[in-house]
C-alpha cells in the first residue's frame, strides 16, 4: 500500500495501528477492496518454504507486524516498525465500520464461538451491522463462499488460522463482490468470545505477549520451535548486509 520494509523476503508496511486504521477507513470510503495480513515470525518462516505464501503477502493491500519478534528484525535492517496486533486492529476498525452502516461477517473458529464474538463485537459499537456468522472450514470453498455470497458483507473477517485464512481470502475474495475489506484474524473470535485469555496490558507493552500466550496454551511450544531459526536468520542477513 505505500512504503513496505522487507523482513525476509516478507515486506511489512511502516504503520502503527492508528495509522493503519486510517489507511482502511480511506480506502474503504473510496471503495477500495483491501485486503489485510497480520503477520508474525511464523508467517515470516511459512512465507520463507512457499513461494504460493509469499506470493499471497506480495499481493496483500496491507502487511501489518503482529509480533515482538518483526519489530526486532525491522531494526536489523536499519528501520523500525510498530506492532499493530490483530485483536487491535479489529477492535480499532469496529466503531469506524459502525459510523459507516458498514456490515460484518465472521468466518472461522470452531462452532458457535464466532456466535459469541460478534455479541461482544456489537456491545462494543452497538450500531454494528453483523451480517452473518459461520464456522465453516477452510478447504471447502464452495461452501463457505455461498455463505458469505449470500450474506453479502462489506468486511469479512477470516479466523482459520494462519496461513489457512490469508490463502482462503487469496482464493475467494474476488467471487465476493460485496467484500470491500478482508482481514486474516487467526485468535481474535476465541479472544472476544472468552475462550482465550488477553495477556496484561505490560506484558503487551514489553513485548512479551508470546510468553503469555505460551504460558496459557503450552502445545504452541510447537509452532514457536521456528523462533531461534527466524532469529539467526535475521542476525545472518544483517551481516550479509554489512
């Protein structure tokens, strides 16, 4: 969307989330599709081994950093990025949608729990339109795209998981016409519903909400095993770059 900062072969935008906030509300009201990735150092990892994935980032309207971890490497190549988290990027977006008569759908999560999210997405900004809600599943298009066809939303917001929900919006987000904006929100509903825990307002702002999330859901050890290599791969291409 403008100036981008390249983290190992994955360009992040340089906006903090006011800033990335206002950048979607503009092109929303110029009715500009927008499609947005929030994305941290498994995205990074992930992106690195699949081409089809970078291809998807390269092609996404926003790139936005969800993790302490790009925030560090921004600064090894010399620039310094701000965290624009997922959960706050959605609650910032929601009273903007609401002030526009802006409609929601809410894709993903395991049943019922999108259900939940969007009650506490609407005592949040009461004037929010939902337009619909279904857990769906991710490799059935055909399904899950008349849904959201028949809805016809303005905003979908996908929670299947990452990377699962930045391909299903790659894939799909031209069949739906209405769609002005799609944003990948991996956690968000199981936040907003309750079933997952908000770290601390410190821990966020130290930077040590991978630590909380950890501590809450010990079977991540798994997905963060990527986190020592995404380390020594930005310290390489630092000395690369010297």
């Amino acid at each position: 969307m403008g100036d981008r900062v390249p983290i190992l072969g994955v360009d992040f935008d340089r906006v903090d989330l006011p800033r990335a906030v206002d950048l979607i509300a503009r092109r929303l009201d110029r009715r500009e599709r927008t499609f947005v990735i929030t994305a941290n150092p498994e995205f990074v990892m992930l992106a690195r081994r699949d081409p089809t994935l970078r291809d998807v980032a390269r092609k996404a309207d926003l790139v936005v950093a969800d993790g302490t971890g790009i925030l560090l490497a921004s600064r090894s190549v010399g620039d310094v990025l701000r965290r624009v988290p997922g959960r706050m990027l959605v609650d910032s977006l929601m009273p903007a949608l609401a002030q526009r008569g802006l409609s929601v759908f809410l894709l993903g999560a395991a049943p019922g729990v999108a259900d939940r999210a969007a009650d506490r997405l609407r005592a949040r900004a009461p004037e929010l339109r939902i337009a619909g809600t279904y857990a769906g599943a991710a490799d059935d298009d055909a399904d899950t795209v008349a849904r959201v066809r028949a809805a016809a939303p303005d905003v979908v917001l996908v929670a299947f998981g990452m990377p699962k929900q930045e391909r299903w919006i790659a894939r799909n987000l031209d069949a739906l016409p209405s769609v002005r904006l799609a944003i990948g929100v991996g956690g968000v509903f199981d936040q907003l519903a309750g079933l997952r825990r908000v770290p601390p307002p410190l821990l966020h702002r130290v930077g040590l909400e991978w630590a909380w999330r950890l501590a809450m859901e010990p079977g991540r050890w798994r997905r963060q095993r990527v986190l020592p290599v995404f380390a020594l791969l930005v310290l390489r291409d630092r000395l690369l770059r010297r």
